[in-house]
C-alpha cells in the first residue's frame, strides 16, 4: 500500500466518523488536520483527486470550499475504508 492509498482511507475515514454524508459539509482546508506536517501539502491533492473521481462532493462557499461524501458512492467509499 502507498502513501497516497493511506491517505485517501484516512480522509474517508474521518469524515465518515463525523457524519459528513451528503449536506452535512466540512470546510476542505480542515482536512489536513490531524496528519504530520510534513504530509499537508499531499493531503490537499489527495482530496482534490477524491473530488474529481466523485467520492467527495464539494460546495463553493462565500467563505471557502465546502466537502461531504457523496452518499451514492456510499459503497465504494465503505469498500475503500473497510481495506
């Protein structure tokens, strides 16, 4: 397993913990939180691939972007955490 599949599982993970399904969102630059310092900068690109591949919805805001887990894709995103 690589950094980037650790990371993915992990950003899932959390926000699945928190119950940030479908419009219960949380701000995208509270992501990183919780990681090594030196991991930051990879966990931003990591969420912004999971956006584009369709497993976090994002939600532009006045005050910054907003992210959820796209709650059909619930299965594949269980899947991925479960590995």
């Amino acid at each position: 397993m690589d950094k980037k599949e650790e990371i993915e599982r992990t950003i899932l993970r959390k926000l699945a913990y928190m119950g940030k399904w479908g419009g219960s969102h949380t701000s995208f630059d509270n992501l990183p939180k919780g990681f090594p310092k030196h991991l930051r900068g990879d966990v931003k690109v990591v969420a912004k691939e999971l956006i584009k591949r369709g497993l976090l919805l994002s939600k532009p805001t006045s005050y910054g972007l907003e992210v959820s887990l796209n709650v059909r894709m619930k299965k594949e995103i269980e899947e991925l955490v479960k590995q």
